[in-house]
C-alpha cells in the first residue's frame, strides 16, 4: 500500500496539465491499485484523490478518462467510499450532468458508480436528493432509460438497478406517485404505454428460443418472433438486476397483473433453462413463482407496505443468508467444474501435439 509521500508524489501527476504519457501512467497504476481491497479503502479515504480523478474525467485522452471512471467504479463499489465521493469530492453534480449528455462516451461507467452509491439507503437518499436539486428529475431518469437509442455509445442498461434502488426511498416512490399521471400508481405507470419500461428490462434477458404461436402472440411486440442469432446479456450481474427490477414491479398487484398478461413467463422459463449462475438462478426463480403463482390475500395486495412482524423478518434474514451460503458453494463449484474443463481441453490439446510430433519423427 502507499505511504504519505508516495500519495503525494502521485497525486502530483493526476493534473489536467501534467504530460500524458505521465498521466496516463498514474492513472492505470492507480487503477491497478483498487484492485487490492486495502488499497482501494485507502484511496477511497482520500478526497483528493477522488476530487483529481474526477477532474481527469475531463480529460482530453479517453484511455485516461476510461482508467478514471473504471477507478472510481471500483471505489463506489466499497461502501466506505461513499461519503468522501458524494460530500467531499461532490461527485454527483458532474456525474449526471455527463450521464444526460446523449453523446457521452462513458454514460454507462456513471450508471454503476450511481448504481453503486445508491445501494444503501443513506448514500441512496443522497442521489436522489441530487437528482432532484440538480433539475434532473426522476422522471427524466425514467424518459432516458426507456428511449431506444437516446445514447448511440452507451446501453445505459444500469439504470435499471439505479431506478430499483432509489424505490427503496419513501420519498423516491412518493414523488413518483404524486405526479398528475394517467395511472394510479408508480409500477402501472413505469408499465403503460406512457413509459412501456418492461421491454427494456426483457430483452436483454430473451434468447433465440422457439415458442408457440400463442406464446408469442401474447408478448409485447419487441419480443415476438426474435431471430435465430439473438443473443442474451453476457453480464451476469445486469441480467439479475434486470430480474430484480421486474421482481420489485411484482410487489403490487398491478404489476403482477400486467407482467402476466404480457406473457413474460415463457421468456423466463427459457432463460431459466439457459442460466448457469446460481444466484441470478435463484432471482430467476422467485420470479417465476410470483408469475405462476395465486394473489396474496385481501389486504396484503401490496407487498411493500406490508408489515413484517420482527421475529418473521429475523427468521426471513436467517434464511437469506443460508441462501447466500447456498449460492456461494454452488458458484464455487461451477468456477471448479469451468477450470477442470478448461484443464481438460489444454491437456487433449497437449497430447494431440506429443501425438503429432511422435508421428512427425
């Protein structure tokens, strides 16, 4: 790890005005060092470092400005960098300034890191708070990612999962319940043909599966008849927040309504059937059981308002946590099974070419 004037010898370098090849040295080094967790709690304990990393976002060189935002990605990713970044360094302010920006090369490096500071409910309300003071607006949030195209350089598929985590606010699903909408409620809204969020947050996780007529015919038009050559999302972290965003827009009883009248089981009973990560597995499966599944008893239609009793929710988090354990073994043992197959096809491949110089000789 560095020491005081290692830190600060760096942090000479991390100048707009500095010599690239310099600077470009610094900043790959720096984003070698977030690799290791006790480095990166360091940096991320330094505002200004984080405050010259955000500087050199605006750099002319994009392999420096790509090190920046991949740096700061993983920063945000370790939640005690989070008050440094949004206090300290201000970090939001440019942030979503840049993310709207619909030519911005690197508007999905600024969706994980919001992603990131918006998982917990403190930094979370702190996002929002600057999306609202900023003159963003969450419904602007919602207009961009649901605008095919609205950046030809970027997917924008996380602010998906930013969306999902600002729900957890009260103040996040007032705001969108309160606004002079056509529809009662934030998740038949984000569902309508006003915003028609669920294409977007299905595609990616379709394959080029055959279904029936009658399958086909009952989903949205996006996802009809898809080609031979179509290809689900590769990042296994996106396709479960995708689902987990689909899950939240089952909490209520419209939304359950409206993600079964347009016919999204069979795409997930597809995907289920292509799926090798446990825990996307597992969210893939609650899914399913909510879309094939009864309604909740009268009164308890909406899930979020609930009230859980505390011991229920004591026997829920044991629970989940023997579910995370689950998940654990089982994606070490798939990473077990990838490497010992991998093994296997570089010896085949080793004893073919001792085979073909035996017969060479």
């Amino acid at each position: 790890m560095l020491d005081e004037k290692e830190t600060k010898d760096l942090l000479n370098f991390l100048k707009l005005d500095t010599r690239p090849d310099l600077k470009g040295q610094a900043t790959e080094y720096i984003l070698g060092l977030t690799g290791n967790k006790d480095s990166c709690r360091y940096l991320g304990s330094k505002p200004a470092f984080l405050k010259a990393l955000l500087t050199l976002t605006r750099d002319p060189s994009v392999a420096i400005v790509k090190d920046c935002y991949h740096t700061l990605i993983n920063l945000s990713a370790d939640t005690t960098a989070h008050e440094a970044l949004i206090k300290e360094a201000n970090a939001l302010p440019p942030l979503l300034h840049n993310l709207l920006d619909p030519g911005y090369l690197f508007a999905d490096q600024i969706c994980t890191i919001l992603t990131n500071l918006s998982r917990n409910k403190e930094t979370c309300r702190e996002v929002f708070r600057a999306i609202q003071d900023e003159g963003v607006g969450l419904a602007r949030i919602v207009e961009v990612f649901c605008t095919e195209g609205y950046n030809e350089k970027a997917s924008l598929h996380y602010l998906g999962p930013l969306l999902s985590n600002l729900t957890q606010l009260p103040e996040a699903r007032h705001f969108i319940l309160d606004k002079d909408r056509i529809v009662t409620s934030c998740h038949e809204w984000l569902l309508s043909d006003a915003v028609d969020i669920l294409p977007f947050l299905l595609l990616p996780l379709a394959g080029p599966e055959e279904l029936s007529e009658e399958e086909n015919e009952g989903l949205p038009v996006d996802l009809q008849y898809l080609p031979e050559d179509k290809r689900r999302e590769k990042d296994p972290d996106i396709r479960n927040m995708l689902i987990e965003t689909m899950l939240l827009l089952t909490s209520t009883k419209a939304g359950r309504q409206i993600l079964k009248k347009k016919n999204v089981y069979p795409i997930m009973r597809e995907f289920h059937k292509w799926e090798k990560e446990p825990d996307v597995i597992v969210s893939c499966e609650k899914l399913v059981q909510v879309l094939i599944g009864d309604e909740p008893e009268t009164g308890m239609e909406n899930l979020m308002e609930v009230n859980i009793p505390e011991d229920v929710e004591k026997k829920f988090q044991a629970l989940d946590a023997e579910e995370r354990k689950q998940i654990e073994k089982e994606r070490e043992e798939l990473l077990r099974s990838e490497a010992e197959g991998k093994a296997e096809v570089g010896s085949s491949e080793a004893k073919r070419e001792c085979s073909g110089e035996a017969l060479g000789r």
